[in-house]
C-alpha cells in the first residue's frame, strides 16, 4: 500500500496560482497512474486531473487550460500546477493512486486505491 501526503494548499486570490504536491512512500508509484480530486462543501467529489504512468494526461474540461499535473518519479512526486483560479476552484483537493500498475487508460475513481488526507484551497473573489 502507498501512503499519499498532499501539501501546497492554502488561500489565493482570484486569477492566482497555486502548486499542489503529492509525495508518496511505501512503493514507488512511477509505475501507477496519479489523479487529483477535489471536493467542494456540499458537493460530490469530482475528478480533476490524472496523469498515468507513461506521462499521458486527462483532465477536467472546468480546468482546461489553467491547471496542469507532472511526475517526477525520482522523487516519487505528482504537481498540480493550478493558474488562474475562480472561487469556483474552493475545495479539499486529494490525490489518488491507481491500484493497479501499467493502465494505459484514465482509471475510474474506483480503481483508485490509495488517497492522501486531502489539502485545503481556498480561491478568495
């Protein structure tokens, strides 16, 4: 089992950025497709973006164009680059590792197996 910590989070303005990390330890996950979630008071969990274990991305369509992932499997850490952030981005953001190792399609939230505590962002308008 991988144990995910997420960190980055914290309070931007509107139209700011923000860098969010996921490190994991207990395997290496350079092998794992990654996924960020986020969940907003009162609201389901929504995906946001994912990126699989050769470098290919997917994405959210309410954060095309602003927010991006990248690996760095040497440090066994997945980014979120979040720019240009609305209020509507306020959420815990979590990331996700696959369950399974060389899925070479967007996993479904169930596949998932291995989440972090989550990190608080908050986008002020």
């Amino acid at each position: 089992q991988v144990q995910l910590v997420e960190s980055g989070g914290g309070l931007v303005q509107a139209g700011g950025s923000l860098r969010l990390s996921c490190a994991a330890s207990g395997r290496t996950f350079g092998t794992y497709a990654v996924g960020w979630f986020r969940q907003a008071p009162g609201k389901e969990r929504e995906f946001v973006f994912a990126i699989s274990w050769t470098g290919t991305k997917y994405y959210a369509d309410a954060v095309k164009g602003r927010f991006t992932i990248s690996r760095d499997n040497a440090k066994n850490t997945v980014y979120l680059e979040m720019n240009s952030l609305k209020p509507e981005d306020t959420a815990v953001y979590y990331c996700a590792a696959d369950r399974k190792s060389y899925r070479d399609y967007l996993p479904s939230e169930a596949d998932f197996g291995s989440w972090g505590q989550g990190t608080q962002v908050t986008v002020s308008s």
